[in-house]
C-alpha cells in the first residue's frame, strides 16, 4: 500500500503539508500555516488529520511559515522523529520559527485583552515561542543531492528549487514489494529564471508521480532582464517619492527584503532614485541578512547584497519603541517591514498609520492569497478594519511582480518537460483554482499518461500502488468544506455588510433618513414586517474580515 493524502495546500497557497502512507512508514512532506480567511486559518488551531506521535520522519522543502510554520505544533502534539531539509533549510528555521511562535503569544495576548473585555473566555496560541525553540533539536541537514534513509523502506534526496536559501524540490523512492521502487518528486516552491539571488531549479527526470506547485498558473509575467526589474523597482520609488510621504513595502522577511534592499540601495548609488533611508522594520530580517551574508557564497549577488546592508541609507529598527518612533517622520522615506500578505508583523502598525494619508504610497511586492488584508487591498478597498479599527484608504496601492519567488506559468510548464517522463500522474498543488486549471491546460498534450492530471482538494486521499492512481473517497474526510478554501467566508461577508451599513448610514441626508435606513434593516433582519420584539432591539456592532476589511481582533 502506497497512499498520498494531501493535508494542505490543496487549492490554496498556503498550509503545504502531505503524507506519504505505507505498511512501514508515514513520512510528512512540509506541515505549513495556513492563511488567508478565518475559515482557513481556523486549521491552524484544530488538531491534526493524523497522529503526530504516528509520523516517522518530516521531509522540509524551505523555510517558509507557508511551508514550515506548524512544525513546533507537531513536535508539541508527540512527534519525535528527525526533520530533514538542507543545512539553509535549518538555519533560517532556526530564527523563524521562534518569530513566528512570539508572534502568536504577542497577537493572542492582545486577542483576549478583547475578549476579556467581550465576555468571551481566552484563546491559546497554536505554540509559543519556547515550543518553536523546542523542536529546533529534531532538525537535521543535508547537502543537496545527497541520498536519506528517512524511514523504512523510504528514501530521498534534495535538489535546488531556486525559491529561496536552502529551498528545494524532494526526490522520494519508496519500496513495494516485488516490484521497482514508486519514485515521486515534490516541486516544493520553484524559482523564476531570473530569481535575484537564487540559482536556476533543478531536478532528474522519470518519475511516476509529480507533485507540482501552481501558484502563477495561466500567467506570464513576460519577464525582464536585472535592469529592467530595476528600472520597475525605480519608477515607483520615484512616483513615490513625488508625493513626499512613506513608502510602505510589506515584504517577507526572509530573501524578499534582501532583494528589495540591495535593488534599492543599487539604484540609489546609481542616481535612478532620489537618496533616502530605507527603514528595515523587522527584526527577523535583520536575523535572516545574517544568515544570507553568511552563506553568501551560495548566492548569485551575494556580494551585491553584503555590500547594500552595509549602506548608510539603510537603518534596522529593532525594538519596538523604535518601530513605533517611525510614525514621526515626515518627508519621503521608505519603510520595509513584514510580513508581505499583511498577515502579521509589525507592518499592520504601519499600514494602520499611513493608509489614510493620500501622501503614502503602499507597494506590494509579492503574491497576495485570498482573503489577506494584502489582497483586500490590492483588490481596490476603499477601507479596512486593523486590530478592530476601521482605516480609510487614501494611500496608493501599487504592485510589482518582478520579485516574485515562483516560477510563472510558462517556466511551470517547462520545468515539467524537464522531468519527462512521467509515468504515471500529476498532482498540482500549492495554487488557487483558476490557476490551477489554467496550467493543467498548458500541460495537456505533453506526453502524459491519459493526461491524467489531479487538483486534489483538503484532505483527499490517492491509492498510488495500484495500475492506475485512484482517488480513496472512503478515507477522505475534509476538515472543511472543500468549496471554503481560498474564497470569501462569512466574516469576510459580514465585514464588508457592516461597512456597508455604516457607510451608507453615513450618507443620508440627516437622522429622518438614517432611521428610516435601519428600520428597513432590523425589517429585513426580521424576515419581512419587522413586528417582532427583536427586530426594534438595539443590536451590538459586529466586525470581521472582508474584501474590503480585515478583521485582525478574531484570532
């Protein structure tokens, strides 16, 4: 028996986590956060779709939280076996992770401030920081390459995924008894061409089964040369600059900002954008440029990048008195902080201060999952709800895709062709719907069995060792309803109602008409003649997050 069950990333971005099942062995492939709406990221909270103490061994692609962020929560739950990923791999853990886990113990300490205040009893976080520093013991590298025995009768190696330090594609052979080993290859997250400081993926080829991420799908960025990335990257500063206020770029901490800080200070040092102090707000970069400088032979511009962070226009804040002290500056400046969806970190801080200055300009750096106040904003919202207040947005959305981490459709597609053949399936992963189907189109015609191509859903379960790969509906029991992940749910909806009401309540022409507004509402609340006690009774306000509202104050 040979099972694929696909606990994450199944239609979405984020969560990525799998597992291979076998008569010996239960070997987990990443066991990532999830983000994106509350429905979503509510997984983070609920136990496991499998037995943590039950795992025998964890195969890590890279680093990310999207990838990596619950494994303190798996160790927490009784997993006690190794965590195998590249020597990178388990450096930049080893500062993320305990971000991550402070993170949580921060926002969920503030959550029950209001909900104390609510009447509604506390929350814990998923892990705490002292549970990430935990399971950095279980960790163990590897160069690329280079043949594991993780469980029995499984073994694996890691290639590069040109994505991010350390990050990489899995190779996995797993055993059957009287007949040749079921290879498989996890993409992981696979880099552009033209990826600033990683190197291009590689991988063999001749698999049976491919798991392939599909997060740019269907779309080409027609991508530039360096100097058009740059010229990009100068043209905004520069609108930016015109306006005399912030530069606000949320940016993920680990690789983004690197690239960001040593295009910026390139173009600065060139006259192609006016000197300014670029303020790196995180003290996880700061952590992770340690890391890079550190392993900046491994690089393509590891120099370039050691050189920009030692520029006098760039200044890391570290604590927070110093992250709130930025709120005081006035005049062009640039301010690079976490995280890059908007999701957490110190950014929401800044974005909350500056969105309602017409003088801001907000530059989006990378890809933004349904549901993320990210997206709600790169969405064209006119306002949103941050830690429980609502903030107009007078700031310019901008975005740039020239620094995005994944590969696009067409470079997808190629990177398949390199793998030919393939025996057996595909299995596309880590991407939303529409793009998903977009690139099972490209690859149709390729040579694939049957073209036989899955887009598994949450928690679906694969029978690989028979003749042909068959869908275990029996054994598939969704967490969630599938149709939920990466859409809209109902705290979206009901954010975007109340500020709706409110904005419309706001409009009218005096207290005649707003009354006149909420009888029609308490009416319809009422199911139609507004005659019941309820539909007179002053209701509370109620918040949560939308395509126009992020709702930070739910946990």
């Amino acid at each position: 028996m040979i099972r694929l069950k696909f606990h994450g990333a199944a239609r979405t971005v984020t969560g990525s986590c799998y597992l291979i099942e076998t008569e010996r062995a239960r070997v987990l492939v990443d066991c990532g956060m999830f983000q994106g709406s509350k429905t979503e990221r509510g997984l983070n909270y609920r136990p496991f779709p499998f037995d943590a103490a039950a795992v025998s061994a964890v195969l890590l692609t890279h680093a990310h939280i999207d990838h990596s962020g619950l494994l303190p929560k798996l160790v927490k739950h009784g997993y006690r076996g190794r965590i195998h990923c590249t020597a990178a791999t388990a450096d930049l853990c080893a500062i993320m992770l305990p971000d991550s886990g402070n993170i949580q113990e921060m926002e969920v300490k503030q959550l029950n401030q209001r909900r104390s205040r609510r009447g509604q009893d506390e929350v814990e976080p998923i892990y705490t920081q002292q549970d990430a520093v935990d399971c950095l013991s279980q960790f163990e590298g590897h160069a690329y390459e280079t043949w594991i025995a993780p469980a029995p009768g499984i073994r694996a190696r890691y290639w590069n995924a040109g994505h991010l330090l350390g990050s990489a594609s899995v190779e996995v052979e797993v055993e059957q008894q009287g007949s040749k080993p079921v290879r498989l290859l996890f993409s992981g997250d696979l880099g552009p061409d033209n990826k600033m400081l990683e190197h291009d993926p590689e991988a063999p080829a001749n698999f049976d089964f491919i798991v392939c991420e599909s997060t740019y799908g269907g779309r080409d960025r027609f991508e530039r040369s360096e100097d058009g990335r740059r010229e990009i990257l100068a043209r905004e500063v520069n609108g930016a600059a015109g306006k005399k206020g912030a530069l606000l770029i949320p940016s993920f901490a680990v690789e983004r900002t690197q690239e960001l800080v040593t295009d910026l200070v390139r173009l600065m040092d060139g006259g192609q954008a006016p000197r300014a102090t670029i303020f790196i707000d995180s003290p996880l970069a700061s952590k992770a440029t340690a890391i890079f400088v550190r392993h900046a032979g491994e690089l393509q511009h590891g120099g370039d990048l050691t050189r920009a962070f030692t520029s006098p226009y760039v200044r890391i804040t570290e604590s927070v008195e110093d992250s709130k002290a930025l709120a005081r500056f006035t005049g062009f400046r640039i301010i690079v902080s976490a995280s890059g969806m908007c999701e957490a970190g110190r950014i929401r801080h800044h974005l909350k201060n500056h969105l309602w200055q017409p003088s801001t300009t907000v530059l989006l750096a990378g890809f933004q999952a349904e549901g993320s106040l990210g997206r709600i904003l790169q969405d064209g919202a006119r306002s949103v709800t941050i830690m429980g207040e609502e903030i107009s947005v007078k700031a310019a959305i901008r975005q740039i895709g020239d620094y995005s981490g994944h590969a696009d459709g067409p470079e997808l597609v190629q990177w398949v062709k390199e793998r030919l053949p393939v025996g057996r399936s595909i299995f596309l992963t880590h991407g939303e719907e529409e793009g998903q189907r977009a690139l099972a189109q490209d690859l149709r015609g390729l040579g694939l069995p049957h073209d036989c191509i899955f887009m598994p859903t949450l928690d679906s379960v694969y029978d690989l060792s028979g003749e042909a790969c068959a869908f275990v509906a029996e054994d598939t029991h969704p967490r969630i309803d599938p149709a939920m992940v990466a859409r809209f749910d109902s705290h979206n909806d009901m954010a975007e109602l109340i500020l709706d009401i409110k904005g419309t309540v706001d409009k009218a022409g005096g207290e005649k008409a707003r009354a006149v507004i909420l009888r029609r509402l308490r009416r319809a609340l009422a199911g139609g003649d507004g005659t019941s006690p309820d539909a007179t009774r002053r209701r509370p306000p109620v918040s949560g997050p939308s395509r126009r509202s992020r709702g930070w104050d739910e946990g």
